[in-house]
C-alpha cells in the first residue's frame, strides 16, 4: 500500500514574517512612487512652460519683435481678453489646460472661463518685459511710464531673464497668478514665484527651461535697498 504524503502548511508564524516582509516592502516602495508622481508632474509642468515660450517667440515674430503686456485694461479678466496668456491660448492654438500646473491645488480649469477672479498658474515676468493697467518704471530708462513693452532686441542677457515661472498670491490661498514680480515680502497682494515643486519651474527669454531652486527664484534684492527696481533683481531685469 502506497504512503500518502501531505505538503506542510505555512505556521502561524512563517504565515506573520511573510506579511511583515510585505508590509516593509510597501513601506520602501510608497514614499519612491509618491517622489515619482511628484517629478513627473514638475517635469509635465515644464513641459507646458516650453509650449509657452514656444508661441510667445511666435507671437514675437508677428508683433514686429514686441512682447505683450501682461495685463488688459480694467474689467476684461475673462478668458478670452488680451492678457498675455489668453493671446498664446487663442492665437496659436494652445488649450487653456497649459496654463494649469498638474500641483497647483488652487482653483480648477472650470473656474476659470467666464470669472472676473481667474487666476492660471503661471506668472509673466510684468516687469522686466511688459506691463500694463496701473503702470511702473521703465527698465531701460528708469522713468515712470503707465505703459511699458520690451522689444525683443533689447534682452541684453536673454539666457539669464526670466520670461514665465510658477507663480502664487501669498494673500489668497491657493491662488496662482498671471504675472510675477520681483520677490519682496512686502508685496502684499501681488503675484509671486512659486516653489510649488520643492523649488519651481522657469522658462527664459532665450527659450530654455529648468527647475530651479526654491532660493535661486526668491533672490532678494542685489543691493538690498528695500525698493522693489526690477534692474536690482537679476533673474528678472532685461538688461543685467
């Protein structure tokens, strides 16, 4: 008479180490996709700053060299007005889904069309290349103008200017904003860099892209005389 032979059963107690041995591994292996997730929504992020760039250098070529002003006049916040980014959006055929950075938990797309309170994630340099409705100094002259538009032909550092970056309103919670400006703590109320990434992403007027530091993009003022002069700030004055 054949012996029957029965395979042993996992104990109580190999059956408790193999579920801590999973248990560990999920431990390790979470915290590496969550970094991940995190990079590849800065790296989608940058991505759409390039498309940016892309169509403001278009827009450039067809505006006789000219940069846009960054904001209209009084009462046109709505989606289809002549700020700088509804112009890339509607001229050279860029969804206005661009303009939202994939961990920006501010408001969503579907708050933006048709609201007098819509604010992207992405900040124009206001200052350094064009601004617009309140006015400001002039950075190649020094003068106070209500109206300021930089050609592209007096960019003297091109590679070292910024042109778009993550942009926030410290005064509103979760508010991206349309423009930028040079990083002064007592802007209350403005539009600021934002290091949303654990630093930000910029894209600059020479048409390259990184991420940066959350230091290199809240450099104060080179000779920290309290004045917010874009020319004091050299990541974003045209001519330093």
């Amino acid at each position: 008479m054949k012996t029957r032979t029965y395979k042993q059963a996992f104990t109580l107690i190999e059956l408790l180490v193999v579920i801590s041995i999973i248990g560990l591994l999920v431990a390790i292996l979470l915290p590496a996709l969550q970094k991940a997730r995190v990079a590849g929504r800065a790296a989608q992020c940058l991505s759409g700053e390039r498309q940016m760039i892309i169509s403001l250098k278009a827009y450039l070529a067809d505006f006789k060299n000219q940069y846009p002003v960054a904001n209209p006049a009084p009462g046109s916040d709505k989606f289809n007005n002549n700020r700088w980014e509804s112009l890339l959006a509607l001229s050279y055929n860029m969804g206005k889904q661009i303009f939202y950075c994939p961990e920006d938990n501010g408001r969503k797309l579907s708050d933006w069309e048709d609201s007098g309170d819509r604010y992207i994630s992405y900040g124009y340099n206001i200052m350094g290349l064009g601004y617009n409705r309140g006015g400001g100094e002039n950075p190649f002259t020094n003068q106070s103008q209500t109206q300021f538009s930089a050609r592209d032909d007096q960019i003297i550092k091109p590679g070292n200017t910024m042109a778009i970056t993550d942009s926030y309103r410290p005064s509103f919670t979760n508010n991206g904003g349309y423009y930028v400006v040079v990083p002064k703590s007592s802007l209350w109320g403005d539009f600021l860099p934002s290091t949303r990434h654990d630093g930000g992403n910029g894209v600059f007027i020479d048409g390259h892209a990184k991420r940066m530091q959350s230091v290199e993009l809240t450099q104060q003022d080179r000779f920290d005389t309290g004045i917010a002069d874009i020319n004091n700030f050299d990541l974003w004055s045209p001519i330093h």
